[in-house]
C-alpha cells in the first residue's frame, strides 16, 4: 500500500512536469535550452543573467479568452513582439471580463520581473491600483482598446469607442431612412467599452424621434446571449426594423436567431469590432455593416510601442487606431480576413 | 507512557495532516526549481495580498461544506458587500472601519438568508444559494446601474495594499479568520453541532438540541466571510465593481473539498485554508512559468483531479488502518 502511495506520488509529478513542461512556451523556441534548464535550474539562471539586454519578455493581458476579438489582440501583438525578438506571454481571465483575476494576472506578471506589459483592462477604474503596482515595481504599461482611469502608463492604443460607435449609428439611421423600430444589444454591464459604446448609441438615436428603440438590453458581449436575448425579443416585438450591437460576437448570434425564425430578411444587423466571422456575415448580407477596428494593430502599436519606450524612443501617449466602417461596398478590402473565417 | 510504533505515527500522519499538503509540497518545489522568480519575498507578498480573498472565502465555506451544505452565493454576495461598502464611503462619506462593518453586516445578512431557506424551506442548499446568487448579482448591479463605484477614500486603500508590523494586512486577515474558524470549529458548541450536522443530521434533530440554529448560524458564517473578503478585494481595485466575484463560489469550493472536506461531517480550517493555497499557488505558479491561459485550465483540471482521487485514496486508507486496529 505504501508503494502504490509512492509510486502515485510519483506518477502525479512526472504527469504534472510532462505536462508543465510540454506547455512552456520557451520549450518551442529553444527545446535545447529547456532540456539543460530541466535538468539543472541554476543554468537557467546563469542563462538569464547572461543575456538580458537581447531577449525581453512582455505579458499581455487581456479581458476574455472566449472572444475572437482578443485573440486577434494576441496575433498582433505576436507578430510584432516576433519580429523584434520578444517573448510575449499570453494571459487572460478564465472567468470572461473578470477584474479580480485580472488583478491577479498583472500581479504575477509583476512577481515575474516581465520586461513590460501590455494591458486592456477589465475596468478602467479598478485596474488602477494594479497599474500603480507595476509602476512601483518598474515595469512599462502600455494599454489596448480600452483605458485606465490612472497610474502611469507608456500609451493607449485603441479606437475612440464612443465616436466610432457614433460612426456605426449613424450608418445604421441613414440605412434606415431616419426612421424605425430599433432594438440594442448592450455589452457586459459595468465593462468600460460597454458603457463608452451605449452613449454613442443613445447619443446618436436621441437626435432622431422617428427611430424607436423597442428594447435595450444587455447580451454580455457573447454570441449564445445574443442569440437567446434575441430569440426572447422576436417573441415580444412582431417587427423589428433594425439591430445595433455593441460588438460582432452579439450581432452574429442575433443573426442566427432572426436566421432561424425566418426573419433575417427583415431586419437590419448591425456590429462592431469587425471580427472575421463579422466581415464574413457583411459578405453574405447577413449583416448589413460593422465596424472594423483593426485590434491586430491595437495589439501590435502597443508592443511596439513598449519596445520604443525601453529602447529610449520617444511614444506618443495616444496611438489612434483609426476605426472603418464596413458596408458592402468596401467589403473586398477584407478578403484576405473572411477567407481566414472559412 | 504508551510507546508508538512506526504504523501508529504513519496513521496520525495520514489522519492529521491533509494530503493536499504533501502535493503542495511537491508543486512548490516544482515551481521554484523551474522559475527563480517563484520562491521571492516579492512573490511571497504578492499571493498573500491576492490569496486573502480566496482563502477567507474557502474558511467560511469549509464550515458550510462539514454541514453537507453546498455554498453557490458567496462570489456574488462579496460583490454586494463591496457594491455597498463603496456606496456608503463614497455617497454617506461613513469612514472606512463603518464601512468595514457594513460590509460585514451585508454578508451575514445573505448567508443567513440562505440558512433560512435551507433550513426552515426545506430547500437543497445547491439551489438555495444560486438563488441567493442571483439576488444578490441584480442587487449589486442595480446599485450603480451596472457600473463600478470608484473614487473611495485614500485611506482604505491601506486594507488591501499596506502593511502592519512589516506584515501585509491581507496577511493578518488570513490569520484572524483561520484562528476563528479553527476556534469555531474545535472548541466551541457550534463546532460539535456543525460537525454533527454533518456526520449525522437525523440523530441530531432526535436529540433535541436546537440543529436549525447552527446551520443557519454556519451560513451566516460563510456569508460573513464573504463580507470580509470583500474589504480586501475592494481596497485592492480601489473600486467596486458589481460582478467581480462571479465564479469564485466554484475555487472555493474546490478549495474546501481539496482541502478534505469532500465527506460531509469531515474538514478542518487547516484544510480549508490549504486547499485555498493549493488552487491559489497553482495558478500563480503557471502564470510566473508563462503557461498560456487555455493550457492552464487543463493543467489546472488535472492537477484538481489528481489531488482529490489522492486524497480519496489516503482517506481510504487510514479507514482501513482503523478498521485493522479495532479487529486487533
């Protein structure tokens, strides 16, 4: 009995080390240098001192692992970190949009004496602390798509969520003649880009009386609550003219509800974020238009610009990323991004 | 003085101390081998700050688990208790130790609204609690219209983020709420009832004693913890925001059945505690190793997994050692 204790002991270490290991993203770019730091830990230590200035490791974080749109963040901010030889580490919240461990992931990366990080914060104001947190530790913030309320950070890389929201509505009212029964699909409530998109929506609707906005509900920025939310609205409202969402995700499930009840033809979808799927939907006139805001490029501009900023370069501390409006008539620029959906 | 033989010592071992322990052991010398940034003070620092609030959780509902009781509400009632506790600093101006109070009167509140559906209505308490789960994220989101209450006093920020004695505070909570519940648990009339509960409520009941008052009472505790965790979590965003502990119900759960209370009428605060430090140290660890997030759900599965089937097997086992030495 007391082999089978020893021996599951040991099973669990040697499972726990294969998989650890397997899963270390240093273990793809130099498996010699992972198999001699296995072996030996202070090597690896040696290695570090060794060579600091070369090699940076940057964290990213970001808000949710269950929304393409973060991992298009990620494919930026790789390509980028890639090309000048920076190890990116990738984080994110298991529980989708979730400050306290959000929290927890800035402060591990500060635990692990990252080089810099690149943020797009769960809450502008209650990451702030957590920010402070790096700053006294050294270590550069630069934020993506979304903003903090405070602390020190090397830039902010984002789209104007408000006025690119105020873009898309006003689209959305020419498309529709000025006038029509509206209904909302809000982000998660309390999030930042929740709050900053639904006043560019309100702000935009309030200036014409003849668009009434039937419903205003939240889906949690998530294409299964876009669907059943829609699928309750369809019951309550016989008619309904158009739908703004507050991001593609929530658009592409309201497709598929009013795709199933047989009433795609008569309503208007309207996204934002321009996520692959998205543009692939506008292709198909399943949704009549979005708004791309190139997150590859919010991701990448803030790699780039940590990068700068080490290096001693000067960083401008807004990095505009410019938002497109994408209709059917321009939607041929994004072939290469709908072919990526297939 | 009666002398202990070698099979004696190996069954107190395995009896008293709970086998996440050893696995942690082995987690711990894992990470620090494979990372030099693990075993730091820095660090050290860094997971009691963060670890406050899922080890003070996993001590409230360890109490509730050795009842046989399944605790849902906690994540969100401590969301509530923040909501409120930011709402009366920012919109009463109360100071934050009245607000401290608040918060914990918020949490009691709710766990003894979950004891009372438990126990007066009959209801299975895995229901019970998502209801008061429910309740209290609508609650906690309707204060502010869904947005975060910032914008609270300089000074509360010390709860979470200073230090007393070169001690974080965080850490100094941890320690009052472990030294309660142990109390609580082993030398008060409420720990023999909440272990009875547990072991067997029927014969409880039958005896007279007044069952339904503990397990309200150990709801009210766990919700009490919620209320303490909340303090902690609110000083360290310096804001509150209403559904920021959606989904910590489940680690402390899991926290609390690590910890050896996988068996109603069994668990320790030790136990709880260990649990909350083993899933705590876990995901530390993979994040300072650099582990992508998705890969770390897996790992964090198994290593789950493995550790309560190592646990059910020790447990086996020192059932069994008793059995043979009652035979002899």
């Amino acid at each position: 009995m007391k082999k089978v204790r020893l021996l599951s002991i040991i099973a669990l270490v040697i499972a726990f080390s294969v998989l650890v290991s397997a899963c270390q993203p240093a273990a793809e770019a130099a498996p010699a240098e992972e198999a001699v730091a296995e072996e030996a830990a202070p090597a690896e230590e040696v290695a570090e001192e060794a060579a600091p200035a070369e090699a940076l490791t940057f964290g990213l974080v970001t808000k949710a692992l269950n929304n393409p749109f973060w991992e298009m963040v990620h494919e930026g901010s790789l390509e980028v970190a890639e090309a000048n030889n920076v190890e990116l580490l990738y984080l994110a919240p298991t529980k989708a949009n979730n400050l306290e461990e959000q929290t927890r992931l800035v402060d591990d990366l500060i635990a692990k004496k990252v080089d810099g990080i690149v943020l797009v914060p769960v809450d502008s104001t209650g990451i702030v602390p957590a920010i402070e947190r790096a700053n006294a530790a050294g270590i550069p913030v630069a934020l993506a798509n979304t903003n903090a309320g405070g602390g020190e950070v090397v830039t902010f890389s984002a789209v104007e969520n408000y006025d690119a929201m105020k873009m898309l509505a006003e689209y959305a009212v020419e498309t529709l003649g000025g006038k029509g029964k509206v209904i909302i699909l809000e982000g998660t409530a309390g999030a930042q880009t929740a709050i900053d998109r639904k006043a560019g929506v309100d702000d935009t609707l309030a200036n014409y009386p003849d668009v009434e906005v039937l419903a205003s509900q939240t889906a949690d920025f998530q294409r299964a609550q876009g669907l059943t939310v829609m699928e309750n609205l369809l019951q309550a409202y016989p008619e309904i003219d158009a739908v703004i969402a507050c991001n593609d995700e929530m658009a592409l499930g309201a497709v598929e509800a009013l795709d199933a009840a047989g009433r795609l033809a008569d309503t208007m979808v309207f996204g934002f974020d321009g996520n692959n799927d998205a543009l692939k939907a506008v292709s198909e006139d399943r949704m009549v238009a979005t708004c791309f805001q190139n997150p590859q490029m919010q991701g990448g501009d803030a790699v780039q610009a940590l990068i700068d900023y080490i290096a001693g370069k000067e960083v401008p501390a807004r990095i505009q990323t410019t938002a497109i409006l994408v209709t059917k008539d321009n939607i041929a620029d994004f072939a290469d991004k709908i072919a990526a959906a297939e | 003085m009666k002398e202990f033989n070698g099979k004696q010592i190996r069954q107190f071992v395995l009896e008293k101390v709970p086998t996440v322990t050893w696995i942690l052991i082995v987690m711990m010398v894992y990470f620090s081998v494979s990372n030099s940034n693990f075993l730091t003070l820095d660090n050290a620092a860094n997971l009691c700050r963060q670890g406050a609030i899922l080890l003070i959780l996993c001590l409230g509902v360890i109490v509730v688990k050795i009842t046989g009781g399944i605790e849902l509400s906690n994540g969100a009632v401590m969301s509530l208790c923040g909501m409120v506790m930011a709402w009366v600093m920012v919109n009463l101006n109360l100071p934050p130790f009245l607000a401290i109070i608040v918060s914990m009167i918020v949490g009691i509140l709710f766990g003894t609204l979950n004891g009372v559906f438990v126990t007066f209505m009959g209801i299975p308490s895995f229901v019970a609690t998502l209801g008061t789960q429910g309740i209290a994220v609508g609650l906690a989101l309707g204060m502010n219209n869904g947005n975060v209450i910032g914008g609270l006093p300089e000074g509360f920020s010390a709860i979470g983020n200073g230090t007393l004695l070169n001690i974080p505070i965080p850490l100094w909570a941890i320690i009052l709420v472990f030294v309660v519940t142990s109390v609580l648990l082993n030398k008060t009339p409420f720990g023999v009832y909440v272990y009875a509960l547990g072991g067997n409520e029927e014969a409880l009941k039958l005896s007279g004693k007044p069952a339904w008052l503990y397990k309200v009472l150990a709801y009210s505790y766990s919700g009490l913890t919620a209320g303490i965790a909340a303090c902690i979590l609110t000083s360290r965003n310096m804001a509150a925001q209403p559904t920021v502990g959606l989904g910590m119900e489940f680690e402390a759960f899991a926290g609390a059945v690590l910890g050896g209370s996988y068996i109603a009428g069994k668990g320790t605060a030790l136990g709880g505690a260990l649990g909350g430090i083993f899933i705590l140290i876990l995901r530390n660890g993979l994040n300072i190793l650099g582990i992508p997030t998705y890969l770390q759900l897996a790992i964090f599965g198994t290593v789950l997994i493995t550790a309560i089937v190592l646990s059910t097997l020790v447990e086996r086992r020192v059932q069994k050692m008793r059995d043979e030495e009652r035979e002899e």
